[in-house]
C-alpha cells in the first residue's frame, strides 16, 4: 500500500499553541479544491493536477453548504478524542465547504494531506522528524514543524474514496488503538453524512427535473433545443399541438425545411449569430409550416449553451393578423378622412391636435405641421362670432365637448386665416369615451367652409330683392295706372254725390237720404283703403335708399293693409301702435318684413275661424329700442324646426304656398338695419316674432336727417288709432269694429 504523505501550500496556521493539534478532512488533489477557511472567508482555487497514482475519486457529489452544526459536534468528538485542544477542518472533494470550525483561526500556508486516499486502513505517523520520508519536507523541517499526522480514509456507500480524516499536531505522539477505533468511526460518521447530504440532493434534482419536465410538457408556448447540424432534438408537446407534425417528424427533417422560403435566410443568419458569438441572444419572428399546408408565424427567442440552441417560441399568427386588419382599418379610416370635404381634427383629453385630414389644413389654411399640437386656447387662433364678437377658447365646441362629456353641434364660427381671409366653418364635435369611463378621452371636431354658402345666401337675398322689385315694380305700373287712375274719378265722384246729397239735406234731411250719405260714406271709406294699397305696392317697387329716421308705424299700417285680404279670411287682426320714437330703416324695406310675418302668421293656422283665431301686432319703445311685436294664437313651431327657421329655402309649408325665403329676407333686412329678428314658441299655444330696432336717437346718427325734421312714413289715416281691431266684417282700415 503507498502510504506516501505529501503537503498543500500556501495555507498558513496561525493561533494554535506550541504542541496544538489540527484536526481536517483533506481531498487528494494536491492542490485541495476550494478549500475555505471560516471567519476570514480565504479562498484558495485548485488546479487540474491528478497526482501520482491517478485521480482515483471521482463522482463524488455534494451540496456547497455553510458551516453544519452536525460536523460541528464531530469536530467537537474529534477534539475530545485527541484531548489535546486541536482545531479541524474537513474539505471532502465535491463539497467544497468549511465543516465544524471550532473558532475562526485561519489556517497556515502548509496543510498535509493523505496522498493515498485508496487506502482502505488509517495512515499514522507519530513523528516526522524521525520518518526518512519526510527528511526533506519544508512542513516538517521547517514553519509550521509538523511532526504527527493521522489519517482516516472517509468512502462513500459504493466503497468510493471521497477524502481523509485527519489529525495534526507539531509534536509527536501516539494514538492508542481505542482513539483510533473512534477517529476510524468519525470518518465513517462522516461518510455516511455525506451520504445523507448526497441523497437529499440527487432527491431535489430529480424533483427539479420532474417539475421541469412537468412544466415543460404543459407549457403552451414552444420549448425545444437543436444540434449544429440544424435538426431538433427535444420538443415538448405544444409543438404537436400547434404544428400538427409529431416530435418524431419534426426531428426527421431539418429546421429550414419547415421555415416559409421567404424566411430562411433570415433564419440562417440569426441561427449563424447564435454559433458565431457568445453570450448572444437572438430575438426574431419568422413562418413555419403547418401540417395541413398552411404557415404560422413564431416569435423565436433563442440561446446557445455549449453545442445545443435553446429556444422558446409563441404562436403570433392571430396576434400579427389582428395588427394587419387594424392596419387595414386604419387606413381605409384614412383614406376616408382624407378624401372628405369637410374638415376634421382630433383633439386628446388636453385639447391639443393629434390628427387632422387634409381638409382641415385647407380650410383653416395651416399645415398638418402647424395645427398638430395647438390647443382652442392657443393665442393664435383668431375666431369671431357671427355678431362680429371675439369667440373665445374656452367655448370652443371642442373644449366644450370635453369639459361636459356631450355632443355640440351646429356651432359658428369665423376663423381668421394667417392670410387676412376670414373663413365661416360650422362645426360639431363629439367627444370620446372609453368603456367604463365617465371622462372623455379625446374629441372629434368635424366642420365645414359654409362661406360660400353664407355668399349664396347674401346672392340670393339680392336676388330676391331684384324680383321682387321687378314684380312690384311690374305690378305697382300695372296697378297704378289700371287702379289709379279711376280710383282717382270714383274718389270725385264720390266726393260730390256726398257734397250734393249734404246739400239737398242741410234742411231737413228725410231718414231715406242720410241712409244714402251714409252708404256713400263707406264706398269712399273702401275706395280709401284701395288707395292706401296701391301706396304700399309702390313703396315696395322702390329701390332701397339710404336709411332715415323712419316711423315703423306707418309700415306696420301699411303691412297690415296690404295682408288683410290673407288675414280676414283666418283671424280677427288687432294692432295697438304705441308712441314710439323713428328709426333708422327703409320704410319699404320694413313694409316687407311686416307683410311677411303677418301672412307667416295668417298661413299658420289650421282652421279659418276668426272668431277664434288671432294675430295681435304691437309697436312699443324697450329703452333705446323699438320694438315691434306680431303675435298669433296658432299651433306653435316645433322645436326640432325652430333652429331652422331662417335658413334659405326652408319652410314647412305645403307645395306651392311658400318658397321659404320669406323669414331668410326679413331676417337679414333686419340685420342690415342693426336689429334683431327674435321668435318665441310654445306647440300649442302660438308664436310671437319680435323686430328689434335701434333708434335714431340723434341727428349725429345720419348728420342732417333729424335737425331738418326729416321723418319718412306718414299716418295712412288722417289720425293714429291707439288701438285698432279688423275682424272679417270691417269695411275699411280705419273703421274699427267694437271690441
């Protein structure tokens, strides 16, 4: 048996007294691997080297672990066996851990160890000095002077070498054969604690392996690994499931073969990157072909670890085809934007422009560049009202639909263009609401350039007017001088029939001939009225002029004149004419939009009942205004119809009785004066419109027209009647009915 006994280096022993003993467990390496002294923590690295004789321990499997209270109480046995106060320390190949340091010296930088760890029987040397073996030992003749050293193979269940148990001292003595049968029983003690140790942890492994294997088979997503030669080798399940192929047919064929050939390039080179550097992880979708024929689409993430790929992939297909038709929603959305008329920009819940359609950039005259980002608060949008106020941000219907979470629609609205131009835009906006969340997260402004239409409107107002001057003008000439003309001679006549009749009766005048004074009366009466009518055709024939201060009273006279015959057929017509201050109007112009709200309210009624029906019209002085009221009784207008009343061409009416420009004209008469045209509308209960003028309350206003006492309109009637009711049997216009 080689009972050869060798030394490791570089451990130095310090803090044992003379005659100390040290007490260890040693590996054959001559280099002791990983040998770690406690409390310093000192680490010493083993080589490769085998030793003479052969690495004869091999195999042997431990647990790293810290400092054991079980190897701790060997020690303590091992030191009440050597009864000579000895530090141990054990290092078993494989463990490569610090057992059962009694305190926390470090140990010297010459350690023996037992060469022979084959040996089946203890290694003893009593003294080295006198062993010619160890003549030459720098241990033994020089620090630490080594001079006793025991050794007690430790071997595992099978008979295989694991290390020593050993003891030190620097004197020599002898171990009686009972101290050695208990060392001899410590190492075995030892031994079978490895063992213990060595199979709770092949234990662990193997519960480890079988929950890896475990959650390798039920993984949904792909696990695998493959050779350099491009082929796989281990699969787990959910390839079968998702490819259709078995793990064997996978394996039969190389990789490429199942990769979409526009992908195996693609693939190759991420495969090549894998093998061409370490520490290198690749990160890649590619196309594998299903069993029926079909491809899926893989999102790879893979490893090398020595000669193997490991790598895990997902099934993306569903994933990548849901992108692609949002993609294509996305963009026919798009080119849908994009090829509207109208304008439309997207605000988030900040108010600024994320998106906006190449209408937008026309219509407000900015580049996508340019209104991206802004907000309706931004300074440099210039917007005005209709009534030439300034419309300020924060009633933007965008910030409006954020701030209330509700739909605005219908708003508008003139933007001032970087060029000067101001563009008229009618905008809605609607906001935008996540599930579940009360908050609107962003808003989408529509509007449109309604410029033109406003011109079209103005063109057709002017048109309007141009016909209709035509046709009055027409008909005034026609009238005026079919009508006039005898009126003038019936009116004579009339005149001095009464004259001879009063005469013949200034005596006594029988009942018979007042009878007839009286009869002729309300001829003349009605030949008056025809006259006035005639009047109020010529008024309209006229072109408009300048505006004067002008007495509404005289046009609502002869509005009502000129409306009676469409009135007397529906209501009872009652006018209360109020003092009132002039205005600055066209007396015809007003003319007009009186007759039209009188036959608007004459036509509104469903019945001809005029002992039922009314329409009452008013003149009174509201500050410095004049206001002038018509009111009727009749049916109400809806209000869903109410916003729409004054838009061009728009009218409810039947076929052929209105051409809804009416309320448009008077509308915008009324505008052009510096008025207001306002309504008010119950269902049910009837409708009022009010004309709202301001008063030439100054000669400074027109310069000239009031110092020189210039007032246009003159009573129709030798005198104004407060208050004045026609029903369907009055004669004439200032022959009130009782009321």
């Amino acid at each position: 048996m080689n009972t050869t006994l060798g030394f490791i280096q570089n451990v130095r022993l310090t803090g044992a007294r003379r005659g100390g003993l040290l007490v260890g467990a040693f590996t054959r390496d001559t280099r002791l691997a990983n040998v770690i002294a406690a409390g310093g923590g000192t680490m010493l690295q083993n080589g490769a080297s085998s030793g003479r004789g052969g690495n004869v321990v091999q195999n042997a499997t431990f647990a790293n672990a810290p400092r054991d209270d079980v190897f701790q109480q060997i020690t303590g046995a091992a030191l009440a066996v050597s009864d000579r106060g000895p530090k141990l320390m054990m290092n078993i190949l494989g463990l490569n851990a610090h057992f059962g340091l009694v305190n926390n010296s470090v140990f010297g930088r010459y350690v023996p160890y037992y060469e022979n760890v084959a040996a089946d029987t203890p290694l003893l040397v009593e003294d080295a000095h006198a062993d010619p073996r160890f003549s030459d030992n720098p241990l033994v003749v020089r620090d630490p002077g080594v001079r006793f050293y025991a050794g007690f193979p430790v071997r595992s269940r099978e008979g295989r070498p694991l290390g020593t148990l050993c003891v030190i001292d620097r004197a020599p003595w002898r171990l009686d054969p009972a101290r050695v049968s208990l060392l001899e029983a410590l190492a075995r003690q030892v031994s079978l604690l490895l063992e213990l140790r060595r199979n709770r942890l092949e234990l662990a492994e193997r519960r480890a392996a079988a929950a890896l294997e475990q959650f390798f088979d039920v993984s949904l997503d792909l696990f695998c690994t493959a050779d350099s030669t491009g082929h796989f080798r281990a699969l787990n399940p959910a390839w079968e499931r998702t490819l259709g192929f078995t793990p064997e047919e996978l394996r039969a064929r190389p990789v490429v073969e199942l990769v979409h050939p526009e992908d195996r390039e693609r693939t190759a080179r991420e495969a090549a990157a894998l093998y061409g550097e370490r520490d290198v992880t690749v990160d890649f979708e590619n196309r594998y072909l299903h069993k029926n024929g079909g491809y899926l689409t893989l999102q790879w993430s893979g490893r090398r670890a020595g000669e193997l790929i490991y790598a895990t992939a997902r099934d993306v297909t569903a994933e990548r085809e849901r992108e692609r038709a949002l993609a294509e929603s996305e963009g026919r959305l798009r080119a849908v934007l994009d090829g509207m008329a109208e304008g439309v920009v997207v605000q988030a819940a900040s108010g600024g422009i994320i998106d906006a359609n190449p209408a937008a950039e026309g219509i407000l005259g900015l580049s996508r560049a340019q209104i991206e980002g802004r907000t309706s608060l931004d300074p440099r949008w210039r917007a005005t009202r209709e009534d030439g106020t300034d419309f300020p941000g924060q009633d933007h219907p965008a910030m409006v639909a954020l701030r209330t979470g509700a739909p605005v629609t219908g708003a508008l609205m003139g933007v001032h263009k970087p060029s000067g131009e101001v563009t008229w835009i009618r905008i809605d906006a609607r906001p935008l609401h996540r599930e579940g969340e009360a908050a609107a997260h962003a808003v989408v402004a529509t509007f449109r350039d309604v410029t033109e239409d406003r011109r079209a409107a103005e063109r057709a107002r002017q048109l309007s007017q141009q016909e209709r001057l035509v046709t009055t003008g027409t008909l005034a000439a026609g009238v005026g001088h079919e009508i006039n003309n005898p009126l003038t001679y019936v009116l004579g006549n009339l005149e001095v029939a009464m004259e001879e009749l009063r005469e013949l009766g200034s005596g006594s005048a029988s009942g018979r001939l007042l009878e007839l004074v009286s009869t002729l009366d309300d001829a003349r009466a009605g030949a008056e009225r025809i006259r006035r009518i005639v009047r109020g055709l010529r008024a309209l024939g006229r072109d408009d002029g300048p505006p004067v201060p002008t007495d509404v009273r005289t046009a609502v006279d002869l509005a009502v004149n000129m409306a009676m015959h469409e009135l007397r057929q529906s209501a009872t017509v009652r006018v209360d004419l109020g003092e009132v201050p002039p205005v600055l109007a066209d007396e015809s112009r007003l003319t007009q939009v009186f007759v039209n709200l009188l036959v608007n309210a004459a036509q509104a009624f469903r019945d001809r009942d005029p002992s039922r029906n009314r329409v009452t019209v008013s003149v009174r002085r509201d500050r410095r205004t004049v206001v002038v009221s018509v009111a009727d009784n009749g049916p109400g207008i809806a209000p869903e119809v109410l916003p729409r009343i004054y838009d061009p061409f728009f009218t409810t009416k039947p076929v052929g009785v209105g051409t809804g420009l009416g309320l448009a004209i008077s509308h915008s008469i009324v505008s052009a004066l510096a008025g207001e045209l306002l309504c008010e509308s119950t269902p049910g209960e009837g409708t009022t419109f009010h004309v709202r003028l301001p008063t030439a309350a100054s000669a400074s206003l027109i310069p000239g027209a009031l110092s020189s006492g210039a007032v246009q309109g003159r009573p129709a009637c030798s005198s104004w009647t407060t208050s004045r009711t026609w029903s369907a049997r009055s004669p004439g216009c200032c022959a009130p009915s009782t009321t």
